[in-house]
C-alpha cells in the first residue's frame, strides 16, 4: 500500500516543461543525485540535484545541449583496469562521456551520436542490476507503425551497453543482450 506523501512535490517546478527526472544513488558522495531535463532561456538544460533523503532536493550543477528523457550512469572503461566514465543522454540517444564528482558533471567529450537509425527514442537503463552481472542494460521506446496491434507503438530489444577506448576516444557501444540467444532456432551466414 502507498501513502501519497504530504510533502509533494518534493521539487517545485522549475521552469514550464521540466520533467522526466532520472535518480540515482551516488555512493562516493552517500546521497541521491537527480537528473532532471529543464528548459532555461530557450535552451535545453540537464539539471542536477542531490538529496540525502529523497524529500528534501538542493540545485548542484546543469549540463546544457540536452532535451528531455535523461539517464545518467557509469561505465567501466574496456581495457582500462578500474578505470570508469559518466554517461550523460538525452532523449534522442546522443551522448558525452565525462567525470562526475558528485556535484558536477565533466564532459571529457563533445556530444556524441548514439543511435543512428529512427525510431530509437527516450531510452532508459534498468538500475540495479546485480553486481554479479556488471551490465548496463538499456530498451528504447521504439517509435514504430503497429497496424492491426492492440497497442500503439513499443519498446527496443534490450541493449547491453559498453564503453570502448578507440582512436576518436571513449566511445559507447549497444549489443543485443545475451539472453535473446536462447530465441535463435537456426542461422544462415551470408558471405
């Protein structure tokens, strides 16, 4: 049973418009950090916000170039022994790869491409995944035609994300997870 808490909202609005929170728990700096997608003087702007508790929530930094649907989680770098990066990605799947000291978002990259093709829209990753597991896992809302379907629309196959060292720098990879390979009744390998 839920009990609606007396102190909604928890965040005041900010501007018309801010919306799609992402909240995680920091563990370095012991509080919850929010990400939260706010439109500042015309411009698209991924707030940050910390809380000790989930209730009370104080402003620590914005990144700008964002719009809406923001996730906002860490990766092990590929090859680079204990060694990690922040993701930061908007709905439109575009990314940077940068630091995160617990206030501040630091991107070490430009906004980077992610998904190429349409339709690959407000993707978001599962959290807690076991640490026995160790994948980021992440399904996108999949802006496709269902004619003749009960529904409107769905969701992507889900995605094992990884961040790979390369020429350019730190990049971001999406492989269908593992588990899909169980639904695989026979394969044809074309040359």
């Amino acid at each position: 049973r839920f009990t609606k808490f007396a102190g909604n909202p928890i965040l005041p609005q900010i501007t018309p418009g801010n919306r799609d929170p992402k909240v995680i728990w920091h563990a370095p700096s012991g509080k919850w950090v929010m990400a939260l997608y706010v439109e500042v003087d015309k411009k698209h702007v991924i707030q940050f916000f910390g809380s000790a508790n989930l209730k009370e929530w104080s402003y620590l930094s914005s990144t700008e170039g964002f719009y809406e649907c923001p996730d906002f989680f860490e990766l092990p770098l590929e090859g680079k022994a204990g060694q990690s990066r922040w993701i930061l990605t908007g709905a439109s799947s575009e990314y940077m790869v940068g630091t995160f000291d617990g206030t501040t978002f630091h991107p070490e990259t430009a906004k980077l491409p992610g998904h190429r093709g349409r339709g690959f829209y407000a993707a978001q990753t599962f959290s807690d995944i076991p640490a026995s597991d160790g994948r980021r896992i992440q399904i996108g809302w999949f802006q496709t035609a269902t004619k003749g379907m009960p529904f409107n629309q769905s969701m992507t196959i889900p995605l094992e994300l990884r961040l790979r060292e390369t020429a350019d720098g730190p990049r971001m990879t999406w492989t269908p997870v593992r588990e899909l390979e169980s639904l695989r009744a026979e394969s044809r390998r074309l040359n």
